[in-house]
C-alpha cells in the first residue's frame, strides 16, 4: 500500500495496489453475473476454510479456471436486515 494524491490537493489517501488487489477484483467482478453466485473464492482462499465452510461451495469454471461459489447467507445478519431496512 501507498500514500498517493497530488501535491497540494490535500488528498493523500491510502491506496492498495499489487497482485493481490488486482486478483481480488478481477474475482469480485465475475460474482453474481452471467448466473454466477454472489460469492467467488479463489481455491486459495478455499483451502484455507474449514470443511464445513468448504462444503458450502461449489466448483465453477471461469475463463478455463477453477473458482468457488456459494449463495451463503448469515441468516442473523438477514434477519436484521429485514427488521430493520425493510
């Protein structure tokens, strides 16, 4: 990460750059189109779950590459969310 802006501007924000960033993004912008799930994971980040996390994905090919993909909702946060933003 970075402290970047242009001098005098008065705005040096903090910004993430790198392999992973960009990773994490090309992921995020293939979740939920074209009939995908909300969620997309990256087999890394999938074999660093446990086994129970781990069976509530499935297996989807993009682009001749192997990602994870679940529909997972944390039901306590969903129930929140349509008591009080509904």
């Amino acid at each position: 990460m970075v402290q970047a802006g242009y001098s005098g501007s008065g705005l040096n924000d903090v910004i993430w750059m790198g392999d992973v960033v960009n990773s994490a993004c090309n992921i995020a912008s293939k979740a939920g189109r074209e009939g995908r799930s909300p969620i997309i994971i990256s087999s890394v980040l999938k074999s660093n779950l446990n086994e129970h996390n781990q069976g509530l994905l499935s297996s989807i090919i993009i682009d001749y590459s192997t990602y994870y993909g679940g529909n997972i909702i944390n039901t306590n946060m969903e129930d929140w969310y349509n008591k009080n933003c509904k």
